[in-house]
C-alpha cells in the first residue's frame, strides 16, 4: 500500500511538473522605457521580445495564411496614437514537422519599433499605454494555442518648447551718426 501511494505521488509530482512547464511563458516582453513627446509631435518606442530557447514563433508575415502571425496591439488613451509600427523580417527556417516547407519566424530576441504621436490638444501629463503581443509558438515537435503577453508603458505629453525663432533680433542700426 505505501509503495502504491509513493508511486502515485511520484506520478502526480511528475504530471503537475509537466503542465507547468507546458504553461511556462515562451515569450518574455523586456520593460519599456517611458516616451515623453511634446505635443503635436511623435516620438520612438521599441518594444524588445525574447522567445524562450527551443521555441520559434510566426513572424508578422507569415508565408502561409494558414499561420497566425505575431502582432502588436495597443489600447491608447485619447489624443495619443502609435503609428507606424515595423516588424522585423523573419528568419527563414526549415522544421522536422515540414523539411520541405521554410518558416518565417522569429527566434532569440527581436524588436518591434513604433512612434507614439500626441496631438496638439492632449493636455500635458502621463499617460498609460497598454496593450499585448499576440503569438503562437512552436518547438520542433509541436504548437502550442496562441497567447498573448501584456505590454504597458508610459508617455508624459509635454509643451512644445518656443524656438529661437521667436528671440526677437535688434534692428539694424544705421551708419549715419545722429546729433
């Protein structure tokens, strides 16, 4: 009977090992440096990724639209925007699953850019941006349902500041000498 309950317990360790290593995160989102931008004008971000050794995920353009790509969502506060959001080209890779077929994925780490926009009426302040990664990873044997990693950063909208343009100059003074 105690050899039966020792094995069970063995078992049950083993297996709740197993799920959660199967849950562990296969991709980890870096911190993001806050963004402050002055109003009316954009600014960069970057979002830094890295997926887990062993495993490899869809790149924004998949060569299959079979495959989900990964992609970048964001939840913006009024007045701000993020534009021009670049993916980085995926590496071409061959897997046991299909040798005949390459993969665009993404590996290692990788680095999403954007700029953030504040128009010229969002009031000065910080503001929180949240938004997720959406992926689906894969190892050489396997996907895995596709998931999400919360991002979040911040923004602190400021005044624009006055240019030297608006220094005004002394005038020309004339050459003549005035009694």
């Amino acid at each position: 009977m105690i050899k039966r309950l020792s094995a069970f317990a063995i078992l049950a360790a083993a297996m709740a090992f197993a799920q959660s290593s199967s849950h562990a995160p296969k991709v980890e989102a870096a911190p993001i440096n806050p963004v402050t931008v002055k109003r009316g004008a954009s600014a960069p971000v970057q979002f830094q990724f890295r997926v887990a050794p062993g495993y490899h995920i869809n790149s924004n353009k998949p060569k299959s639209e079979l495959l989900i790509p990964t992609v970048v969502s964001l939840d913006v506060p009024t007045n701000i925007s993020v534009a021009k959001v670049t993916y980085p080209v995926g590496e071409d890779l061959t897997f046991p699953f299909s040798p005949d077929e390459k993969l665009s994925v993404y590996t290692g780490d990788f680095t999403v850019n954007a700029f953030v926009h504040a128009s010229s009426t969002t009031s000065n302040g910080t503001y929180r941006v949240h938004g997720n990664l959406r992926y689906q990873a894969c190892d050489n044997r396997a996907c895995y349902p596709p998931t999400n990693v919360p991002i979040s950063f911040d923004v602190t909208v400021a005044k624009p500041t006055k240019t030297s343009s608006t220094t005004k100059k002394n005038p020309a003074q004339s050459p003549h000498i005035h009694n």
